[in-house]
C-alpha cells in the first residue's frame, strides 16, 4: 500500500497534534505508511496546495468548514467523531480516515 496523506485541520493546529502523535503511533503498529499532520483553519488552503493530502478530517470545532471545504476539494472531507476527538482516540481517527480514502 503506498503512503496514504492524512491532513487535520483544527481551529489554531495545536490541539490536534497530541491526535496526529497518537495516529502516527497507530499507524505504525498497523504497518500502515502514514503522513499524518495537523495544520491551522487559516492554512489549510496552502497545505492542500504542498502536501496533496488523501483526506481531510476536520476537528469538531471546525466542523462548520464541511460543507466549504467539500465544494472546493475533490478529496474526501469528514469531520472527527467529537467523543473520538475528546478522548485523543488515535486508533479509531486513523481507521475513520482511511476508511475514507478510496
């Protein structure tokens, strides 16, 4: 399986990297090759246009970018499970997300 790119965006990207640690750590014990990364609502665009993610999983509390975020980009978008999400439940984000990519 090639390298699947795993893009999270939250409102300022700090409280998803504590998520992104604990998918990377998932993903490895998978045997899964996973970019995984966090960025900020304000940078989203730019790093869709470098990093070519697979997916984008929005936190919770960006929730209302959905519908945005789903007309301007041909790749999968889904918001976190909010209880997947509270509880830093890297494993079940992971599968969410590559449930996802085609």
């Amino acid at each position: 399986m090639s390298e699947k790119t795993i893009m999270l965006v939250c409102a300022a990207g700090m409280s998803t990297s504590l998520l992104v640690s604990k998918m990377q750590k998932a993903a490895e014990e998978k045997n899964i090759d996973a970019k995984i990364f966090a960025t900020s609502a304000a940078d989203a665009d730019t790093k869709l246009e470098s990093d070519h993610p697979d997916v984008l999983m929005l936190g919770p509390q960006v929730s209302y970018m959905l519908d945005d975020f789903k007309k301007r980009v041909s790749i999968p978008v889904q918001v976190i499970n909010m209880q997947d999400y509270g509880m830093m439940n890297g494993p079940k984000v992971l599968d969410q997300a590559l449930s996802l990519i085609k």
